[in-house]
C-alpha cells in the first residue's frame, strides 16, 4: 500500500508499507506494527483499512492501532473474525471454498484466497473463472472471454446487462461474501459492458488462487490483527445494499434475517 497523507504520525511520514503477517521472529523489532506498539505509539499490533471508489462519498485511510467500528455497518457487531488460513506467500488469507451465482453452488473446490490491499482487481482461479463464464454466457449468450483478454465483455450497455445477470458469491472460511452485478460490472467505453472478476494470471500455484483486492476490499471494511494472525472483515458503511454478508444458508434477504 502507498500512504500519502499522516495524522497522528510524524509530519514527514510516508511511502510504502509492507503489512503481511510475521515472517522472522528474530526479525520483528523491524515490523512496522510491532515497532509502533512497542515503541507506545499504539496498544495493538492491528491495522484496519477502509477502501473507495470514485463514486463512494468517504476517502479511504489506513487506522493504525485498531479500527473504526462507526464504518462499519452494525459496529463492532457486524465484524466477523478469521484465523488467517495459512499459504505459500506467507500473506494474509482465507479459504476460498467456492462460489454462488444467483444464490446457487458451481463451483466448490478449495483454493487458497489473498487478500492484497496492494491489489487493484478480484480475480479467480482458471477452472473457477471457466465455470463462472458459464454461468454468465447463460444469461448473456453473446459474451465474449477471449483467452488473451483480461475481462469478459459485451457490446451492450451496462444499463441493459446489469437486469440479466445475477449476483455472485465468494464462499471464504465458511461465509458468504455477495456482490451485486453493479459492482462487478464496469463501463469503460460506450455500448460495452466489463465484467471485472476476471482469471488469476500466473502458472501452476500462482494462478490457483482467489486475489481479493480493491475492487472486493472497497466493499468490506478489513483489520488485521498481528498479535493473533486473525483477519476481520465487516461491510462498509458506503457498500450498504452494494454487497452482503452472512452464513451459508442464512442469505440477508430471507425473511426474518437481519445480518447484513
């Protein structure tokens, strides 16, 4: 991550931050939130982070020490906590499972999932994105996924395809994690619509993995706690009605649920 701006740090603080979890013990006076709590500038080994977009109202941050619970929808309350699920990048993750289009499993083998706030995209695993297109060409049947195309993509206007496609679902470490096709869609010049869940690049373990960046953290308020390796996530304030969050089974919308 880049941070450009400091309040509460000194003046001159700024640049770039590496935030994965412990990697040396005998290295960990050179950790960044280690070095900070144990230099009394904050009480925990936690950072949090609140990411945008152009069209959300708030600016995005990085809270050192802990999080803001009024970001948040329901506060504290509406966080859930993980274990981070160990992986060969050593990086902060969660388990992917598999996912849901229109509420409904197509795919369910593991895969490990990174969460990278030094990521832009959202993309999936290679045999997890062909079952994906899939799903989509079902409803859009001129859809175009080019195997040397970064996104899937139609000579249609967003506005038309956001009526046809459904939202998906990441299953993450047992929850559910659903996005509205108005956030996976994108318009990018006229009468084209992109979808921007696209395919992991790379080869062999490289590519066989779930990358949730920006455009899946924008969404779900993230802290991450050093001391005990567990990442939180909560949907934003900004993403009320945008994305949801529940228990397999338990979908927000069913009548007498009221988790988020």
């Amino acid at each position: 991550m880049t941070l450009n701006e400091a309040k509460g740090l000194n003046k001159n603080f700024n640049g770039l931050l590496g935030l994965s979890p412990k990697k040396n013990e005998e290295k960990r006076e050179q950790h960044f939130l280690w070095s900070l709590k144990e230099h009394g500038l904050v009480s925990r080994a936690m950072v949090s982070f609140s990411l945008t977009q152009n069209d959300m109202k708030d600016s995005p941050y990085a809270l050192f020490g802990g999080y803001n619970s009024t970001q948040i929808i329901h506060g504290s309350k509406g966080l859930k906590t993980f274990k981070s699920h160990p992986n060969q990048w050593k990086t902060w993750g969660l388990l992917g499972q598999g996912m849901t289009y229109d509420r409904k499993y197509f795919f369910n083998k593991p895969f490990n999932a990174i969460l990278d706030t030094g990521d832009s995209g959202l993309s999936v695993p290679p045999p997890v994105f062909e079952s994906l297109a899939a799903q989509w060409r079902s409803d859009i049947p001129n859809l175009e996924c080019k195997a040397d195309a970064t996104f899937c993509h139609v000579h249609e206007p967003c506005e038309s395809v956001v009526k046809k496609v459904k939202p998906v679902a990441f299953q993450l470490s047992d929850y559910m994690f659903e996005i509205t096709p108005e956030e996976y869609l994108f318009k990018a010049r006229k009468n084209t619509c992109f979808f921007v869940i696209h395919r992991t690049e790379g080869k062999g373990q490289n590519a066989n993995m779930y990358l949730m960046g920006i455009t899946f953290l924008r969404h779900f308020y993230s802290v991450y706690d050093f001391d005990n390796e567990e990442v939180s996530l909560g949907v934003n304030t900004h993403s009320l009605g945008r994305v949801h969050m529940y228990a397999p089974g338990d979908h927000p919308r069913d009548e007498g649920n009221s988790l988020v």
